[in-house]
C-alpha cells in the first residue's frame, strides 16, 4: 500500500493540495497549520470533520495521513521534522475523536515539491484509499 500513495503522480498531488481533484482511490483533505504550531484551528477541524464523515461513510477504505516535511538541512531537519510529527499526530488523533478507527490511518511522510517550501511544509493531507 505505502508503494501505491508514493506514486502520486506530481500534478496530481499540486491538484490534491488544493482540494480540488481526485487522487487515487480518493479526494484528499488538506489542513493547514500556522507557522511552528501544531494546533487545529476552526477550519482545520471543518476539513478534518469533511474528511472524517467520508472515512466512516466507506468502512473498506484505509486512510492517509501525510505530513510534508522540508528537504532535510543540518539547521532544520530535527525541528521541522518533529513539528511535522506533531501536526499529523494532531489530525490523526483528531480523525480518531470523530470516530475513524485508528486501525484503518497510516501517517506517513512525504517530502516537499520545492513549489513554496513554506506553505508546503504547514499542510497534512488526509487521503481515503483504495
């Protein structure tokens, strides 16, 4: 399964992250993070709810949670990492409080396009899959 989301083609993750086309298997939820904060604001929690209500309306599908990290430096590799972390732990537990089962989320990380590094590196995508 891991092999399948990491094949997301470019132009279809651009597209995802502005929740506009559908990846494989599915839409994906984009919740977007303040600078250095791993708190859920009003419309986090809206995308997060959205994104909630369609896990538990299709049981079979499992669900992605990816946090985007920044190409690791020697200044910010183990911060931006762990705030990575922190922020998808967030949207999983959050997942998991409106009922998703925590069996079905796999968090895993992906590594920023290098479009805007700093609006890149604030968003966790919730994928349904296949």
């Amino acid at each position: 399964m891991s092999q399948h989301w990491g094949r997301l083609a470019r132009a279809e993750r651009d597209a995802a992250y502005n929740n506009t086309a559908a990846c494989p298997g599915g839409p994906a939820y984009v919740v977007t993070f303040t600078s250095n904060s791993d708190a859920l604001d009003a419309p986090a929690h809206g995308v997060i709810a959205n994104a909630a209500e369609a896990a538990r309306a299709d049981t079979d599908r499992a669900v992605l949670v990816a946090r985007i990290t920044a190409p690791a430096t020697p200044y910010t590799a183990g911060s931006d990492v762990i705030l990575a972390g922190k922020r998808s732990q967030a949207v999983t537990n959050a997942l998991v409080a409106q009922g998703v089962a925590l069996s079905r989320i796999t968090q895993q990380a992906r590594s920023s396009t290098g479009n805007d590094l700093a609006a890149e590196t604030r968003r966790v995508e919730i994928v349904l899959g296949l």
